[in-house]
C-alpha cells in the first residue's frame, strides 16, 4: 500500500483535492506498474511559515513536502519518471511552482504494508492488479 503524503503551506480547494487524488493515484498506477485499490493519499495544510525549504525564494507560491512510502523493487528510472510528471501535474494543479517541490521515497518490503483484509507481498514488475 504505496503511502503518498503531500504537505502544503498553502490551503487547496476542495477540487483540487479531488483533482490531485486521481491525478496522483493513475499515474503511481501506471508509472509503479500496480493497481490502485491499495493506494493511500494524505493530504496537510500548514500555515505558510510552517513548511521551509532552503532553495525557495517565494514562499508566497507554496511549498510542498512530499513523501512517498513503497515497496522496495522499483527502479530509479520509475522513481524519476514518477517524481517529473507528478511535479508537473501538482504544478497545473495547485500552482506550486517544481522547484518549491521536495520528494522523498522510502522504500519498505511488501509485509509492512498492511490494509484490514490483506497484507501485501514484495513489489514485483509487472504485477497484477492487487
């Protein structure tokens, strides 16, 4: 169960919410090579000063922290492609600029990911539909 959690110094509206949840969840789908019943997305709002990162000068066009808990065996040409495209649909989406962006994987063997009626095995390519 991949975790994607995207923290915002900025407040979003409730379609772009929306829009960055199926945006976020198909393309995780089709660039990880997995299904989607299994995805899980977390959404923060901070107050503007509450979030920093050092290479932003305008703080006023948002910052985002995101990371990304999933399982081990995905190669760094997925982990690239993913964090270039969802940088760029985040951007047409909340108007964060790419380089007030900073993603961070974390990569975990498939039993610590746990839903209630299954835990989920090792990451393989090209799986089925989970």
């Amino acid at each position: 169960m991949p975790q994607l959690q995207f923290d915002f110094n900025k407040n979003l509206t409730e379609n772009q919410k929306d829009e960055l949840c199926s945006f976020v969840s198909a393309l995780f789908s089709q660039v990880m090579q997995t299904g989607t019943d299994h995805i899980g997305i977390l959404i923060r709002e901070h107050p503007q000063k509450n979030l920093y990162l050092g290479q932003v000068s305008d703080k006023s066009a948002g910052i985002l922290l995101v990371n990304i808990d999933l399982r081990s065996g995905r190669t760094e040409l997925q982990m690239e492609e993913f964090k270039n495209k969802v940088m760029y649909g985040i951007k047409k989406i909340t108007e964060v600029p790419t380089e007030n962006i900073y993603l961070v994987y974390s990569q975990h063997s498939g039993k610590d990911f746990r839903l209630s009626d299954r835990n989920l095995s090792d990451w393989q390519k090209n799986e089925e539909i989970i």
